[in-house]
C-alpha cells in the first residue's frame, strides 16, 4: 500500500493542527498515537473485508474512518468513507471492492502523515 | 472507565463512545470548556456508569460494539426519563438520526466533529428544564397503531365529558384540535377519537412536529424520493401517506416551521402529498388530528401560527383538563400504571400505601399523567414489590417536579391565605414562615413559582421549608 505524501487537498493541514492546539501540549502526543492506533485498526479490519466482502464489518469500520477521517480533516479518506458507509447500509449492495482499494490507499497516506506528526511530538523537547 | 482529572463534584455529563482518538478529543473539548465529564467506552461501562450516578446529559454515539446505541438510550430513558441524551452519528446514518429523534434523544450532532456545534448542543443540554414542562421530547413519530396502548383513564367529572365529546365527534370527518399542558394525555385522546371512529381499522400515524429538526420535518410528513437530498438514499413515504385510510395526528402543531404550515395548509385544502423531490402529486384520505400544549390562537396573534390554518384545524376543540383538576384520577392512573409495569418488569406490588395515596392527591403534578408513569416506573423497576412506601419514591420527587419536599408537605396543607391582623404581634420570622407557606399555598406547592413572587432564588426558599420542617418535626 502507498504511503506517498499526501496532498494537500486530501487534508486540511490547518484543521489538523487546530485539533492538536485544542489538544494542547500536554495531550497533542496521546492524541495523535491514538489516532494512529484507531487508523490501524481500521485498516488491518478492511484488509480482512477485502478477502471476505463482510458488509456489516464494512459498514462498521466505515463508520469509524468517518468520524476520524472528518475530525482531522482528512478530506478524501472522508468522502471515501462516506461513499463506503452509504453503500454498506443498503440492503443488498454490490460489494464495492474498487472503492474500497481507492479507500485503503487513502487511510494508509492518512497514517503516515499521522506518524510523521506522531515522531515530531516523540522528538519535542 | 475514566474520569476527569480533578473531580470534585459529582459529574453531570456522560460520554460514550468507543474510538480512543474521538473520545479524547470530545473529553478534551468538554474539560476546557469547564464541564465534567464521565467516560465510557462501551454500552456495557455506559450503563453501569448511568445506573450509578444519573448524569444530566449523556452523548452517545449511535456505534457501540456491544449494543445499539438506540436501545441502550430507550433503556436509559425508561430508568431516568428526564435525562437529556445527544446522539452523535455518522453522516450516512442520518436516518438512524431520525429514528432516534421519534425515540426520545434531545439532540443528534452528524460526525464529522465540530467543536462549535458540540459545545452548543451540551450547553443547551444543560439549561434547566422550566417546572412542569418535561425535559425529554416525547418521540417525533410512532409506528401505525390499531388501539390505545393504555386504557384512555379517568372517571372524574372531567373526564366523563371528554369521554362523552370523543364519542360524539368519532364518527366525523371534522379536524379535531387538541390542547392541553404537557402529559395531560392529548395523544391517547387522538387515540381515542381514532379507535371509535369508523377508521379504527386504519393506521394511526402520530408525528411530534417539535420534536424533528425543520429540515427534516417536510421529508417526515411528505416523504422523499431518492437522492432528493444527502443521507435520501431510498424512496420513502411520509407521515401523511402512510397514514391513509386512517389518522394523521399532528402533535405540537404549534412549533411546525411557517414554510411547512403554507405547505400542510395545502395538503388540507387537497387531500394530495408531493414527497420532497418528487413531482407526482398522491392523494391520500386522512382524518387530522392536531394537539399542542401553546395556547393556538396566542401563536396566531405572535405571528407563529398561520390563521388560515389555524381555522382550518381549530374546528373542534378538545381541552384535556390537568391532572390536579382530576379528582382521584390520579390515584385510578397510578394503581392502574402499577399493575402493568409490575407484570412487563416480573415485580409484585400489592398497590399503593395510604400515605403515598394521600400524598399522591396532594401533589399539584405540574408533569401530569407523564410524570405519574415515571414516578411508578421508577418504583417498579428498582424495587422489589409489596406495598408502595413513601421511601421507595424517588428521592428527587419534589425537588425536580418543583414541588414542596415530602417532609414540609404536611406543615403546607390547610394554608390559608394570612389576614393582616392576625400577623400583627407575631416575631417576624413567624411572619415570614406564614406568608411564605401562603404563597406556596397559593401557587400549588410549587417551589420555583413561589420564589419567583418571593424574589428569592429557589435554592433559599428550600433551606428555609427545610429548616421549618426540621423544627416542627423536633
């Protein structure tokens, strides 16, 4: 999977760093580790959907990536999410593989960004 | 479980959610805006955290991994039904949103978070409830109904007349109108009308008009077609569409946004619904029943209320008395509430004790039927059975009702109103006591009122009947 640099208009850097100064310097570091966290977890459970076309996991990890994707202004993983969780609550969909591939490639440049600010917090004085 | 760091006082916010990263940025938020909070990851912790400390509000998000968001809020409104609950929810779940606005929940925020309309939901959570309204919607809608959940109560004098005027107007088309204060029962009196009409066979379709947000109300009433709007992902009929052939009831007609009354106004005069983003007219055959618990015609004359439709509707009134106008109903709803909740929780009440019937008559009920269901509910489920005691009623009995407490009830009764010359060579702290029991007289018992007239804040006037019924007791 792609961890390429992520463009900007995939995430809202500035709403990224708003929520890690709501979070303030004592709270920015658990923040983003459990970001990083949540997103891995979401991305190794869409792997295991990839193989088993699972639509009430789908709709489940959907529903998290929305959340989180939207909090943090990860603007594409959103939109991506969003269109996964659409389709996952109607009965009877089409299980929507190439939506879900453009999806993981999505979450996993959402994770390195995360990290790179996750190893910025780490090295702070 | 976790707690905000530095509790000092007891927490009035529970938050459950089962992200890690979402509950701390929600925690963060709240704790710097200054509120305390409680934290539960589960619907399991949720609970537990509920049944032990009954907070004000409660922010719930709809995806728990151990139970429905919407069942775990239903059972946390049954045990505590002025709990105010915002559901949070994801964007493609904004029927789910719906459907947890007809169950009760304050508020719904859709993810993504926003930190301004989050605080401003918790912030208008945490107003306090004016005494004698009730702090929970009721549900917007309910599903079709063939007949009265609980038999329509009441055999006062009062009520032998709404019984007789819904038997005379239940074989009518007419529009019949509805008012009354809040838990009077207006419902069950559509119910009514509904089941001895020649329609009982029909649906009965109630939608609170207050109780969904105005953009969604159109939808709710007319239906939508598909991708008429974001979340529209399905055709769905509206209220009055599923209603043909039977009733529409329209509570809380009051509150429906002016652009929808132009467009109920419309529906009236042609008996056909247009579903939000079709262009099909449907024609339905509805009876409409409306209630509020406003004073209609006041609305009109504020401008909230289109005349037109309000002669259109206001064809024939029903006003459903209070309870404390009731006689002994109240006693008839409680025991009668006590039988069926003791079979629906497998609990065994004998009925209710003589100082709890007395009290009962007593209590002015500003929350009406609805509050005595709650009270009795409350009992049921967290007592075991026998005879209903005083004790086992909810300890915040008076205080969230804004009635007198329990123990400064008998000192109130038989109050009158003080004469001049009969205070005149009193101690003025015993003239203070006499004209304030006078005052509490004369507004029903009721506390907030009372110390409203008093310019005290109500706070004060419960230390001093708390002082007095200390002494009288001694």
């Amino acid at each position: 999977m792609s961890g390429a640099t992520i463009r900007s208009q995939d995430f809202d850097e500035k709403r990224f760093a708003g929520l890690l100064e709501l979070a303030g310097p004592d709270t920015a570091l658990e923040l983003v580790e459990r970001l990083e966290d949540d997103l891995r977890a979401v991305e190794a459970a869409l792997s295991v959907v990839a193989r088993t076309a699972d639509m009430p996991t789908l709709q489940a990890q959907s529903h998290v990536l929305l959340g989180v994707a939207g909090t943090i202004g990860a603007n594409r993983l959103f939109e991506l999410a969003k269109g996964l969780n659409d389709v996952a609550h109607v009965a009877g969909s089409p299980f929507p593989g190439a939506m879900l591939v453009k999806t993981e490639v999505a979450l996993a440049r959402v994770i390195a960004r995360i990290h790179a600010a996750r190893t910025q917090l780490t090295r702070a004085p | 479980m976790k707690q905000g760091p530095g509790r000092s006082k007891p927490t009035s916010i529970l938050l459950i959610e089962d992200i890690p990263s979402l509950q701390l940025i929600y925690r963060t938020v709240l704790q710097g805006a200054g509120h305390e909070i409680r934290v539960a990851s589960t619907a399991a912790e949720g609970m537990a955290a509920f049944a032990e400390t009954p907070p004000q509000v409660v922010l719930l998000d709809l995806g728990l991994p151990d139970k429905d968001g919407l069942d775990l809020m239903r059972d946390m409104l049954t045990l505590r039904p002025q709990t105010r609950v915002i559901v949070i929810t994801a964007n493609g779940s904004i029927n789910r949103a719906v459907e947890a606005m007809r169950a009760g929940a304050h508020e719904f925020l859709v993810k993504p978070f926003d930190e301004g309309r989050f605080l401003g939901a918790v912030d208008h959570a945490l107003i306090p409830v004016p005494p004698g309204k009730p702090a929970t919607r009721e549900p917007a809608t309910r599903l079709p109904t063939a007949a009265p959940v609980r038999p329509f109560l009441g055999s006062s004098e009062a009520m032998q007349r709404i019984h007789a005027k819904i038997t005379s107007v239940a074989s009518s088309m007419a529009t019949v109108f509805i008012t009354g204060e809040s838990g009077t029962g207006k419902e069950l009196c559509a119910l009514a009308v509904h089941g001895s009409s020649a329609r009982a066979k029909g649906p009965f379709i109630a939608l609170n008009c207050g109780a969904i947000p105005h953009d969604l109300l159109e939808s709710e009433v007319f239906g939508h077609v598909k991708g008429s709007f974001t979340g529209a992902i399905s055709d769905r009929p509206g209220a009055a569409t599923a209603a043909d052939g039977g009733t529409l009831f329209l509570d809380e007609v009051c509150e429906m946004a002016p652009t929808l009354q132009t467009k109920l106004l419309r529906f009236l005069q042609t008996s056909t619904v247009l579903p939000v983003g079709s262009n099909k007219p449907q024609k339905v055959n509805v009876r409409i029943i409306c209630a509020t618990n406003r004073d209609p015609l006041d609305a009109v004359r504020r401008g909230q209320f289109r005349e037109d439709l309000y002669y259109r509707l206001f064809v024939i009134p029903i006003h459903m008395p209070p309870l404390r106008d009731r006689g002994d109903d109240v006693i008839e709803i409680a025991e009668s509430a006590l039988d069926q909740f003791s079979k629906e929780e497998g609990r065994h009440f004998h009925g209710l004790s003589r100082e709890v019937t007395e009290l009962f008559r007593h209590l002015p009920w500003p929350g009406n039927v609805r509050q005595v269901l709650n009270v009795i509910r409350n009992v049921v489920v967290l007592n075991e059975g026998g005879m209903v005691m005083q004790s086992m009623l909810p300890g915040d009995l008076a205080a969230e009702a804004g009635l007198v407490p329990m123990h400064v009830a008998p000192i109130l009764r038989g109050t009158a109103a003080p004469e001049i010359d009969g205070l005149l060579g009193l101690p003025l702290s015993e003239v203070e006591r006499i004209i304030v029991m006078a005052t509490l007289a004369r507004h029903g018992g009721s506390v907030p009122k009372a110390a409203r007239v008093l310019e005290l804040s109500p706070s004060t006037l419960y230390r001093k009947l708390e002082g007095w019924a200390k002494a009288t007791a001694s």
